[in-house]
C-alpha cells in the first residue's frame, strides 16, 4: 500500500463496551456499560444506576436528512448488523479505504467519557479495570491489526496522577503513542502542582498528550444529554472559548515554561476562530497584566503556537485563515463516525475545504502535521487492507 496522503486526525471508536468483556476482570463485568434498547428502537447505555442515549455519536454513513431516531440512535442496523465505526478493526480499515482516508488518530467511545467517570463515585476499582480493560482491548486487538493507520490515544486513569503515570507507561508498553486527556493528570477540574510529574513523565517516555475538545471542566456530568432547538446556537457559538480556558491554566500555571518541549493536540476544535481569539489574548494581557500582577515571558498567542496544534472537520474558514493561524498548528480530522462528521464523503469535503490551497500546504495539514505530533514516518508503506 502507498504512503499517507490523508490521515484524520479525529476518528472514534464506538465499539459496544461488551467486546471488552474478555479484557475486564469477571468480578466487574456487571459494571461495564450495557447496550440496551428502548422502547422506541433506540440504543442507550445503562451502567449500574445510571443510563445515556447515544444521540450524536452514530451518525455514521447517514446524511444528515436520514439522521433520525431511531437509527440515528443505534449501533446496529434493523437486521442486526454493525454500523459503520462500531465494528472491528478490519471493518475500520475497509471503511478508511471507502472514504478516501489512509489512517486515523483516534479517541475513545463517547460512553468511555464522562460517563464511565460516574462509576468512580461508587466503585474506583471497577472503574479503573474497565478503562485498564479498553486500553489493552485499543492496544493489542484493535490497533495492532495496523498500527501505522489505526493509531489510538489511550485513556487516562482520572483517579490521581500517580494512577494516570502508571497506566500510561503501561499502554507505552503496550505500543500506544498517546494519552487522551480529559480533566487534569490528578483527576479533577483544576490544576494542581502534582501535575507536573505526569507532564514531566509523558515527555520522558515520549508519550504524546491530546485532548479531544478540552480538559479540565466538570469531572461528572449528567448522563443524560437534554437537547433542545437551542443548543444549535450554543454550539456554533462556543467556538475555542472552551479550549483557550485549558490553554489559559496551561500558560499561567507555567506548565509550558517549566516543560518547553511539552506539546499537546486539541482534537476537534476547528479552527477558524483561532485568529481572533489569539489576537485578543495578546490584546487583553498587555492591557492587564500590570493590574493583575502577570508575569509571563512570552505572549500568550506565542505560547500557543508554540506548544499547541489543534484539528478542524468542516471549518470553512481554517484554511483561509491558515496565514493567521499558522500551517503548522492545523490537522484536518473527519469525526467518524460521529455527528458533525463527513463520512463517506471526506474527498469531497477536503477538496471543498482546500480549493485553491498549494499542494504542499494541502500535504502538510492533511499528513505532515499529524505525523510530526505522533512520531511518524509520513513516506512509510503502510499496512494493506486484510482481504
């Protein structure tokens, strides 16, 4: 098989949490998230007392006028067979090759999020063998079949930085290149010095740190998602102020200054916001920080381009912005197969996205960017397709 020339830099692995069965301890296996399906056709996740619908994370295939409950809800079709991103790994290459893409940067299920984080309030030992039990499931069943295409961040440990240390040098064993990291290295909403040690110990064992979306926040939220005519607002409007409030703790806690070699990638972020925010950033710190007694040795868009990349979907203006932004930050990523992304039609997609954009710049985000961050050989033969 050729080289890269398109790898996604945010793909999901909605596999049904009952595959990781055989890679969790019996004594837990009732906790594991169970698929189960309502009255009206939809699939929900019930773990223990707690339940989640799965809105959003099964788009798959659909077009958007097809995305409607129940299937837009489901992990299998009608007749029982798996939708596209729910399936093995094989399944997941021969889907690559029908959309045009080469390999994947992948995040964890959206049920291995913050809704598993529930089940450390009640059980931590069940809690930490299931997500021990993903990420040896990620490793060594599912990545493994190509580790040059399917390429996975694992999940970590949000009950103490000694814990997120140990199981991510366990997954470096394992042959995992990164961690996915959705509250601060000590398991809570805000940083603590004690964090140092896991950032200190990810550069040491070249681990890379991403974060899809990103991190810090609320460590439990609620199971269920109420979705409302609104929330189409409240999305387009969120734009990086999300991500700039991880990046701000980053900055004025020193972390970047005490580890200048550190780099973190902000998965699904789009992009095109980038220039304002950074621009105004920049603005409001020099107005403040005499008043708010701020040190900082760098401007904080400086800090940003220098330690952090980010990935955009179907942002029109990530590209036009590029000049503003920096090539070197951008990494286009397809979503699959969750809701804003653009399966199967990604050629498509990208050629839209990139009209009129220099061949080498369409490279570097769409393959050099991603493969500078993951330690990768961007001219290397990649693993063929299982017939």
């Amino acid at each position: 098989m050729c080289a890269y020339r398109v790898i996604s830099g945010d793909g999901h692995i909605e596999i049904p949490a009952g595959r990781l069965a055989s890679y969790i301890p019996q004594q837990y296996a009732d906790k594991v998230p169970e698929l189960v399906t309502k009255s009206d056709g939809t699939h929900w996740w019930r773990m223990d007392e707690w339940e989640r619908n799965c809105v959003g994370p099964l788009v798959g295939e659909l077009s958007y006028d097809e995305f409607v409950p129940p299937l837009g809800a489901r992990y299998t079709n009608f007749d029982g067979s798996w939708r596209p991103g729910t399936g093995d790994a094989v399944q997941r290459l021969r889907e690559q090759d029908l959309d045009g893409v080469d390999a994947e940067i992948l995040f964890p299920p959206a049920y291995m999020g913050a809704f598993i984080r529930l089940l450390a309030t009640k059980d931590v030992e069940a809690y930490k063998a299931i997500v021990k039990g993903f990420n040896t499931f990620l490793a060594t069943e599912y990545c493994s079949v190509a580790p040059d295409r399917l390429i996975g961040n694992a999940m970590v440990l949000e009950t103490g930085v000694d814990d997120a240390i140990e199981e991510m040098r366990r997954c470096k064993e394992l042959g995992l290149r990164a961690v996915n990291l959705r509250l601060w290295p000590n398991g809570g909403d805000d940083f603590s010095p004690e964090d140092d040690r896991f950032f200190a110990a990810a550069l040491d064992m070249d681990m890379k740190v991403a974060a899809h979306g990103f991190f810090g926040g609320k460590a439990i939220v609620q199971q269920q998602i109420n979705v409302d005519n609104s929330f189409i607002f409240r999305k387009g409007a969120n734009g990086g102020s999300r991500v700039m409030e991880s990046i701000g703790d980053l900055i004025f806690h020193g972390v970047f200054d005490r580890y200048p070699d550190l780099k973190i990638y902000f998965a699904e972020t789009q992009a095109g916001w980038l220039p304002h925010s950074l621009n105004w950033s920049d603005e409001y710190f020099l107005r403040w920080y005499s008043y708010h007694d701020i040190s900082l040795d760098r401007l904080p868009s400086e800090y940003v381009r220098d330690h952090c990349r980010f990935s955009f979907i179907t942002d029109r203006l990530a590209m036009k912005f590029r000049y503003f932004i920096g090539l070197d930050l951008l990494i286009w990523g397809s979503d699959f197969p969750h809701s804003v992304g653009t399966f199967p039609h990604s050629q498509e997609v990208i050629d839209e996205l990139f009209e009129d954009v220099p061949e080498n710049e369409r490279y570097q985000v769409l393959v050099e960017n991603a493969c500078e961050f993951y330690g990768l050989d961007p001219k290397q033969q990649l693993t063929p397709t299982p017939a």
